[in-house]
C-alpha cells in the first residue's frame, strides 16, 4: 500500500484512527505536504513521483506540539504556529516516518522557520 496522500486535516485524522503520536518536549508533529496530481498544465504526476517529492519537500502541515514548544525565552517574540497551519521547516531536519501510511516529520521547535498560504507554490 503506498502513502497516504491526502493535504485534508480531516482526512489525515481520521486516517490515523490508532491516534495521533504526540509529540514530547519542544517537538512539532509535521503532516509532510503531498503534490497535487496533476500538474498547472494538465499533466497527471504518477503516484511514485508524488511520494517521493513528499521526502523532498520543504512544508509541513502543523498536527500537534509538544507541552515545552516554544516556551523558552528565546521565542518570546516569535509567532507560534496553530494545529493545521502549513509552514516552511529546514530541510532534512528532524525524523521522517509513516504512521498508518501518512507521512509524518517530527522536529524541534526553532526548525519551523515560517508560516506558509499556499503550499503548492513553494518549491527548492
């Protein structure tokens, strides 16, 4: 069975019916964003070259923080993101993994760098 593509907040919690692993400490819990299927110019993305952009990608959509995230003193002015904000994260930062076939990051805090409107147009 191949990824869970979806980029639904509802979709994606119902499909991890087992719960939502939850973060510990100062860790953000990432729905890695998913690729359209087909393409501005009408081509259709074959589902393997969507999965692996998913790996590839740079946005995430926030699903859970952890009870110490962005509460030390360094983030005193910062923006803190809200569950189901999509946001720009650095790359190969954190661990990557599946759980029930959604794509998931889980990083520290200071790597969510910048909240993001469409993450389609974002690109490396």
């Amino acid at each position: 069975m191949g990824l869970f593509l979806s980029n639904d907040y509802e979709e994606v919690m119902s499909r991890l019916v087992e719960g939502l692993p939850r973060p510990y400490g100062p860790h953000v819990l990432l729905k890695l964003y998913t690729r359209e299927e087909t393409t501005e110019g009408g081509i259709m993305l074959p589902e393997s070259v969507r999965e692996e952009a998913v790996y590839q990608g740079m946005v995430g959509m926030v699903l859970a923080l952890g009870p110490n995230a962005y509460t030390g003193e360094e983030f005193k002015h910062w923006q803190k993101p809200c569950v189901k904000d999509w946001v720009l994260f650095r790359p190969n930062s954190g661990v990557r993994f599946n759980d029930q076939n959604v794509p998931l990051r889980l990083v520290f805090d200071d790597c969510v760098l910048a909240p993001v409107k469409n993450p389609a147009t974002i690109t490396r």
